[in-house]
C-alpha cells in the first residue's frame, strides 16, 4: 500500500481519481465494475470478474480501502487486452506494476 500512497503522490493524482480512472478504463473494454457488500454473503468471497447473461463484470468488496481496491482492479486491468484504448498516464503506469 505504501508504494500505491507514493504513487499517487507522485502523479499527484488522488486515489479516488485514479480508481475512478480504472473503472472507466474497464467501461471502454466491456466490463462493468460494481462494489457490493461481501460481508453479509455468509461464505468466503473475493473480488473478481465474471459473467452475467452475457455482460463482463468486475465485482469488488465496497468496504475495502481505497488503495486495497486500487491494487484489486490495476492488476485484473493488466491482464485486459488494452493497447487499442487509450489510456492515462497515471493508470498505465499503475497497471505496469501488476
């Protein structure tokens, strides 16, 4: 987390801003990105993608941190065929690390 807070302090982009950057990013390769609540499944779940009806969904626990969430889609990001969509600075640079 710590390398996310230096991060963003570098690119002077909140962290806020950046996740806000990822879910768009998802938007334009067809995935959709939803927080739900996970605590009240009443199983072991984690963040991920899936589909539904045909529709490509990130879904990502909403009570976990900001940067947490950040790590979670920057590396889901990374594995996204993204070189035909343009990407900003700070975002590509976030998903080289992953």
């Amino acid at each position: 987390m710590q390398d996310q807070n230096n991060f963003c302090n570098e690119n002077k982009m909140k962290p806020e801003q950046l996740y806000q950057d990822m879910t768009d990013l998802a938007d334009k390769l067809g995935v959709t990105v939803s927080e739900q609540n996970f605590r009240n499944t009443g199983i072991k779940v984690k963040s991920g993608s899936c589909k539904v009806k045909g529709r490509k969904l990130f879904i990502i626990d909403k009570h976990r941190s900001i940067h947490k969430k950040n790590e979670i889609l920057a590396s889901f990001l990374s594995k996204m065929p993204h070189e035909d969509v343009y990407v900003i600075p700070a975002v590509r640079e976030l998903i080289k690390k992953y």
